[in-house]
C-alpha cells in the first residue's frame, strides 16, 4: 500500500471510544496501511463523551467556520484533531454544538436512539467531504465503517458527483453486525431529497432501517468487507445478490495480509 492515500470515514475509533468490532477495526486497518507506507486520514464524530483533555483534542481554525446545510438549515462545521499515541496517525473529528455536545454517542441513558441521528449521519457525511476538499486530499481508496458514516458513499454518488477531488477515488463499506432497532426518523428520506438526490437511490430509505441504510451504503460503494462473522440474512441475501466485489470476514488478529491484497487487486485495480 506504500504511498496510496486511504481515508478511513468510521462512526467510532480506538482509542477515543470503547473496544466494539467497528472501532477497533477502525484502528487496525489505518495502522497497517500506516505501517506499509500508505498515507491515512481518519475521520469520527466528536461525540460529548470523548475526553478532550485526555485525548487532547484541539481545534483546526483553517478547516472550521463553513456552514452546512441540513434539512434547509445552516449548521456551523467544527473541526478538531488529535494524534493516536505511539502511531503517529492523526484523527480528524467533526463536530458541531446542537448534533454532538451531548455527553452520549448514538443513543440516550435509556438505550433509546436520538431522534436526530438520521440529520447527524448528514452532516457527519458532509463535514468529512468538505473538510477532505479543504485539505485537499485525494484518497485513492475511502473505507466506510458503521452506519452513521453508511451515507457517505451516496453523497458521494450523488450529491459530490462532480467534484474533481473524487473521481479515481473508489468507496469500500464495511458491513457489521452492530445495528440498531427500530427506525430513524421517518422524515429522514426528505431531509435528503432536500439536497436533490437520485430518488431511485435513496428510496430504501423511505423506510430507514439499519438494514436499508446499509442497503444504500453497499449500493453506493465499489467494493464490500463482512466486518462480522454473522450479519442479518436481509443484508446476507442483499450482499449475494450484487455484483460488486466481497470480501468474506477475517478476525482481527488475522486480516492484514488479504485486506492489502483486496485492496490492491479488488478494489485499485
């Protein structure tokens, strides 16, 4: 992976959050490819329960200040930084005061899933690409981890097309069984259609599901890995059902050697 550019777009990340298949994923890949000699950014939410001080986290000036539209509202973009110790990797978080200053990352003290997570996975996906123009950054590759970045790939679709930045960058989403019950909130599917998305891509959505933000995830990317040993058979039935590249789930302590190859040969090439 020597001088390729992967970024890694991921809803949670080791250190910053407790140890899940997701997060620790999203620290192990970004350092091997770190260790090959590839270049890596890394993206999360700047939930308000990640310690800034501990993790000393501080504020880009020159990324922060644009204003993003959600749902025909400005929403102020936040940028902050840290580095991973011993790694050398830097992580990017975004932020923003009415989506992630609560002390919580997805859901409250009762389990109960926040009723805006369907605008915070908007301005999740939007923040990364704007803020990866400002840095202007071309990744060769963008690893999506966990549903509240499994809009990134469709924004990027649809809503980036024309963007020069992106256009040899390839999209791989990650597929787990980490998920959540219920639904998002049933306006979530005119919040997107206010940024004048293909209808045909976002109609699973009318029902925002786990599964069908998945859905739109994986039919929006150019290759898939099973994150987990066992996901739902809906996204199961979904996965061999379509024609993109798959690459079945390796544990953790042994998934280096064929993600580099299906990076390399499935995805680059």
């Amino acid at each position: 992976m020597k001088d390729k550019r992967i970024l890694y777009v991921s809803s949670e990340v080791v250190p910053y959050l407790p140890e899940t298949e997701i997060s620790s994923m999203s620290f192990e890949a970004p350092k091997m490819v770190n260790k090959q000699g590839g270049q890596i950014r890394i993206f999360m939410p700047r939930y308000g329960n990640i310690n800034e001080r501990r993790h000393q986290l501080h504020e880009v000036i020159r990324l922060s200040g644009i204003n993003l539209v959600i749902n025909d509202l400005d929403m102020p973009l936040i940028i902050k930084v840290a580095s991973i110790p011993k790694e050398r990797i830097q992580v990017y978080f975004i932020d923003n005061e009415e989506y992630f200053k609560r002390k919580a990352t997805l859901t409250d003290e009762d389990g109960k899933l926040f009723a805006d997570n369907d605008e915070r996975a908007i301005f999740f996906a939007k923040g990364v690409i704007e803020t990866v123009k400002k840095l202007n950054w071309a990744p060769d590759i963008i690893h999506v981890n966990g549903w509240l970045a499994a809009l990134l790939p469709l924004y990027l679709k649809e809503f980036y097309k024309n963007e020069p930045l992106f256009t040899e960058s390839k999209i791989v989403t990650s597929v787990y069984n980490q998920s959540f019950e219920g639904t998002l909130d049933k306006n979530m599917i005119k919040k997107i259609q206010f940024d004048n998305l293909d209808e045909e891509s976002i109609k699973p959505l009318e029902n925002p599901t786990y599964n069908n933000l998945m859905k739109v995830a994986i039919n929006n990317s150019d290759a898939i890995i099973k994150g987990s040993a066992e996901l739902p058979k809906e996204l199961e039935d979904h996965l061999n059902a379509i024609e993109q590249p798959v690459l079945e789930y390796l544990p953790i302590d042994d998934f280096a050697d064929q993600y580099t190859e299906f990076y390399n040969t499935k995805v680059l090439n």
